[in-house]
C-alpha cells in the first residue's frame, strides 16, 4: 500500500482524477482509491445510493509550507415508505506547525496525544488512533523561524438530525490512520520542497492500548494512586465517570477521564473532565518549544503555576504545561480538560506518578521523597 502511495506522478490535482490507472487519487494525489485503508474503498460508503468521495484544498508549497485537504465521502439509503439515512464522513488533512498561543498549543497537541491514541510504528515520532492523529516531520521541514512542522489528521462523521449519539467515523482502524497520514506526510513534504533521499514508511506494527476505558477507578484512575476523580463530583456524575489508560512507554503516557453521557439527560457525547500527558519524544516535545517561557507567541505565557514546581511552566484556563528534566531527559506534562478547583491536583497527582516510574524527582509541590532526586 505504501509503495503505490509513493509512485505519484502527474495528474489534475484540481479533480483529485489521475486518469492513468483508471483510480481517483485524493488529498494532493496522496491517497488512491482502493489502495487499502476502509476510507478510500468501497466499505467507506454506509448506503447503496448516491455514492460519492470528492477531494478539496490546496498542497503545501515551498513558500507557505502549509496545505489543507478535505476528503468528504457520502452516501445515503432511501427506504420504502420515504424515510432516508444519510451518511457524511469527512477526513481533514493539516499541514503546517502548531497553533502559535499557548493554550491553543496545549490544547491542540494534548488532542491528538490523549485518550485513545497510541505512538506511530517504525520509531515515526507521531500517534494515532482510529479516527485521527499527528505525525511531527523532520528537521528539515521546519520553518523558517525555526517551528517543527506536523501533519495532522482529523475524521468527522455527520449524525443523523434524530440521532440520539454522536456517530464514531471508520476509517479502518489506527493502522489505516497511520497510513493516510504517512503518505499525506510524503507528498506535503514533496510539495513543500523538504522530502529526504527516502519515504517515511509504516511497516512495524501498530501498538494496541494496553486496557479497555473502564468505569470504576479501583485505587485511582489510569491505575495511579491518588489519582481520585469520583470523591469530588456527586455521586449520580461519580456514577459515570470513565478513564482510559492510553500510551504507558518511556516516551508517552497519558490518562483521559470522561462524563459518559446521559441519555436522559439528552446528551450525545461524553464529556471530558481531565487529560494528563506526559512527553519526551524529542521532536513531539519540541512542538512545546517557547511554549512556557511566552517565545512562542512573542508574549507574555499564561499565570504561572504555582510554588513548588519543578522546572518551567504555565497554567491558564484549563490547560497547564510543565517542562522538566527527568532521569537526564527534558520531559513536558501537560493537562487540558474542563477547569475544575481540582484540576492542580489531579495534574500534580499524575506528573508525580509518573516522574516516579521514570525515576526522576517530583516534578509539582507536596510529593513524598520516594523520588530519586535526579
């Protein structure tokens, strides 16, 4: 798949139609029709009637290094006494570096790293999980003034007026993710003049979460001790509190907690509480860069975070990031969700538990000494 993802000739890019071959290519001529991920086959489409898989935007350039495409694919089944079920799924492709203010930093990075998303194979510094995910491109596709630049992708599905919940987009799982975004990543960095000697290449497994989201925090949630979400809510939210346990690795670590949602309350989606990330793949944690000291933005950072904090951050509504060394590595912490009065600590709760399993010293204010001080 991902060597017919690379052979990408000439063709009219203004269609997305590559006539050659008889198959529509997509998003910069990235991306061919059947090549293997479910999106860009026939089991894309939800309905019988009305098929259709169209392609918008425009390819990164040497002189912008930014690109957009929008791949939509629709389709719709009409029944026989008038009733008809539209589908409408939509995959964003992004190219270009990270949001410039902090908390939109923050926020957008934390995204794709929480919750479901596991690390890229192949050593690709970049995570993804079935519906969406961010691969960060070499050096020599940084700007100019020095920001890495990344390549995201995002799926959306269309629910139903009626629908009573949201509808999760099937692209054919992480695998297929991994792969749409590496080829988006070796045609973006072809266009914008940056591509290497070889293709980024996925071809090692893709790592599977190690646990399914669960509802009851036995001993903490994300298995942290300490970690207790459920004694400061009241008990009919505590009853639907959910976590899930993502990536657990030297290089990435994350906890998302949720509200599942009410059906009688009339709600369709979950809503999220808390997510706590810790980071130190060199080029994923340089998209942190300037980010706490106010460079980034080239003005002052949000508040600080407080007494007792080790190494550099900045909190503001929200979101709070930490920039510490660890066991001889700079390492970043982030956390985003709702802004709750216990918010601090549930971060400093997780930054500490995992700078223990690191063997590093406490990173917030008020752990023990179970640290190894380096």
């Amino acid at each position: 798949m991902v060597l017919a993802l690379l052979a990408s000739g000439a063709g009219t890019w203004a269609t997305d139609t590559w006539p050659f071959d008889g198959r529509d290519r997509y998003c910069w001529g990235a991306w061919e029709q059947d090549s293997g991920p479910g999106i860009l086959g026939d089991e894309a489409f939800g309905g019988d009637d009305g098929r259709s898989r169209t392609a918008t935007g425009s390819a990164p350039t040497a002189d912008t290094r930014r690109g957009e495409c929008r791949l939509t694919v629709s389709s719709h089944d009409r029944y026989g006494d008038g009733d008809e079920k539209r589908q409408r799924t939509t995959v964003t492709v992004k190219y270009g570096p990270a949001p410039a203010s902090v908390g939109d930093r923050v926020g957008w990075l934390g995204g794709y790293l929480g919750d479901r998303a596991m690390p890229l194979p192949d050593g690709l510094p970049g995570v993804a999980d079935g519906h969406h995910g961010l691969l960060v491109l070499p050096k020599r596709c940084d700007t100019r003034d020095g920001r890495p630049t990344a390549v995201t992708l995002d799926a959306r599905e269309q629910a139903e007026a009626d629908a009573v919940l949201a509808r999760v987009p099937d692209l054919g799982g992480s695998r297929a993710v991994a792969e749409l975004l590496v080829a988006a990543a070796n045609k973006g960095m072809e266009s914008a003049g940056c591509a290497g000697a070889e293709p980024l290449l996925v071809s090692g497994p893709v790592p599977t979460l190690p646990e399914r989201a669960e509802t009851f925090a036995r001993g903490g949630a994300c298995r942290i001790p300490g970690l207790d979400i459920e004694g400061d809510l009241d008990k009919e939210t505590a009853l639907r509190v959910q976590y899930q346990v993502g990536a657990v690795n030297d290089e990435l670590q994350s906890c998302s907690v949720r509200i599942g949602r009410s059906l009688r309350l009339g709600e369709r989606s979950d809503q999220q509480l808390f997510d706590a990330v810790m980071v130190r793949e060199p080029r994923l944690t340089a998209l942190l860069d300037g980010a706490d000291d106010g460079r980034a933005s080239g003005r002052p950072p949000g508040g600080t975070l407080g007494k007792g904090w080790r190494g550099t951050g900045v909190s503001g509504k929200g979101y709070a990031l930490v920039r510490a060394g660890c066991a001889g590595r700079p390492t970043a912490f982030l956390t985003f969700g709702t802004s709750t009065g216990s918010a601090d600590e549930y971060f400093a709760t997780f930054s500490n538990a995992v700078a223990r399993r690191l063997g590093c010293a406490p990173v917030a204010p008020g752990a023990d000494d179970r640290g190894s001080g380096r």
